[in-house]
C-alpha cells in the first residue's frame, strides 16, 4: 500500500480544505508514492522519543495531530528539535503525516470523540464552518452532574492532572461545549449555546472572567484535551481491510504531555 492509498482513506473522513489557513497539515516529509513498509506509527506529536519507537517497531510512516513543521525551516543543522526530527526521519526514511485542524473541524471529528468520552449525547456543531464540519461541539449529558462530579469525570476521562477553571456558578452540569484545542475564541458560541460549562485548553488569565456568571469554563490542558487523535486515527485506518494495508498499526506509547505538573 502506499502513503497516498493510506492518506486518501484520513481524508475522505478529514479532508486538508477543511483544514485552516495558517494550518499545514498532509504529507510533511517523505514520498506521497512510497510503499508503506513494516508499521505505522499514530502519536500526537513527532518527537525525538516517538522517531525512536518508530525505529524499533519498524514503522516508515509517523502519522500526528500536530504537524512538526510549523514555521519555514531556513537550515538543518540540528539546531532546534523540529530540525533533528526532521533529520532523524530523512535519514530513516520515515515519513511524517500531520492531520491537524482539518480532524478538529471533520464531522466527528475531534470534539466529537471527546464528547463522546465524556458521555455527552445529541451533540451538534459549535462553530460551523462548511456544510457538516465545523470546531467545537455542544450536546447534554443522560442526566445533571454535579460540578465536582464533572471535575472527578474530566480528570479521570482525560488523564488530567488538575482542572483549571473559573468561578462555579452552576450547582450541576448538564449541557456541555467543548473544543479541543485552544479554543477560548469560542466562548461566547458556548455562551449562546446555553452551557453549563465549557471544556477547553490554553485559556489566558483575563479568559476567566468571560463566563461572567454565565457557566463554568474548564481548562482541561492541550495535550490532554487532544489525546484523542489517536484512538480517532486508529479507528479510522482500522476501516482498511488486513488483506489490504499489509501493514501494522501502533498506537505511541512515547507520545508525552511536553507540561509537566508538580503536586
């Protein structure tokens, strides 16, 4: 199979015009035409440990969330860790695959699994953006969750650490926004929405005074928030028959928080 019949496959469910402007997602390094060989690799982000376990599971193409090339890259002289990844991969012969935001804004997409994780029910789209897709999802739980109950949930669905959030002025949560991602820019959407709380990522100080009594924001942390992506990954390359991919798919077990907490 090559790296082309498999990203043909992510992009029926997530294609690269949903993706966003500033965004560059798709084949980042490597051959859309080469062969697939031994294994591929799903991780949120490329990092050097994760290129290591590719190596030692054999795998030729790392699929992430986030692409490594964000920025133009004027040299590679294993300056910074984006240019010794990329490197490392070119003298592997890996090669790197990013879906990024065209997976957050995909019907069912990113938002969606978290809402699913979470148990929310009858979600729609928070911020549509074409026919179908769009960022964010807003849905209600089966039944009112205590605020403290819902904290419990989060931190033990998402691996949290800790939650970040802003004044409770709910006693119980039931109906749920939610944005992977850094998604503070959708918080009047949530508003609008009628939430009870909102779960997000990368909120800034001055942030928390925007519910104003409205609901309860949840910072749930980047990373933790978008773990997902692999899960999501794996279930969708699962779709190709075995007689088909011939190839083996992973799960990372290096893909790490690059924020570290101290209890």
């Amino acid at each position: 199979m090559t790296i082309r019949e498999l990203t043909d496959v992510i992009e029926a469910f997530a294609p690269l015009s949903l993706q966003a402007h500033y965004d560059n997602a798709g084949l980042v390094v490597g051959r859309a035409t080469d062969q697939i060989r031994g294994g591929v690799l799903l991780a949120v982000d490329v990092t050097e440990q994760v290129i290591d376990e590719a190596i030692e599971l054999g795998c030729s193409l790392i699929i992430t969330h986030h692409p490594i090339i964000f920025h133009p890259l004027k040299r590679l002289n294993s300056a910074s860790v984006v240019e010794r990844c990329v490197e490392r991969a070119i003298k592997h012969d890996i090669a790197l695959y990013a879906c990024h935001t065209n997976l957050d804004s995909a019907p069912k997409g990113m938002s969606y699994r978290l809402g699913q994780m979470l148990g929310v029910e009858d979600m729609s789209i928070l911020e549509p953006t074409v026919e179908g897709a769009g960022y964010g999802v807003v849905g209600t739980l089966a039944e009112p969750m205590a605020v403290e109950a819902f904290f419990a949930l989060l931190r033990e669905k998402l691996g949290c650490k800790a939650v970040r959030h802003s004044e409770v002025v709910k006693p119980t949560i039931q109906r749920v926004a939610i944005c992977t991602g850094a998604g503070a820019s959708a918080m009047e959407l949530a508003a609008a929405a009628g939430c009870d709380a909102y779960v997000t990522a990368d909120v800034k100080y001055n942030n928390y005074y925007e519910p104003d009594g409205r609901f309860v924001l949840c910072d749930v942390g980047h990373f933790e928030s978008e773990f997902c992506a692999i899960d999501l990954l794996f279930d969708i390359l699962s779709e190709i028959p075995k007689k088909i991919s011939n190839f083996a798919l992973h799960k990372s077990a290096k893909s790490h928080n690059p924020m570290y907490y101290s209890m």
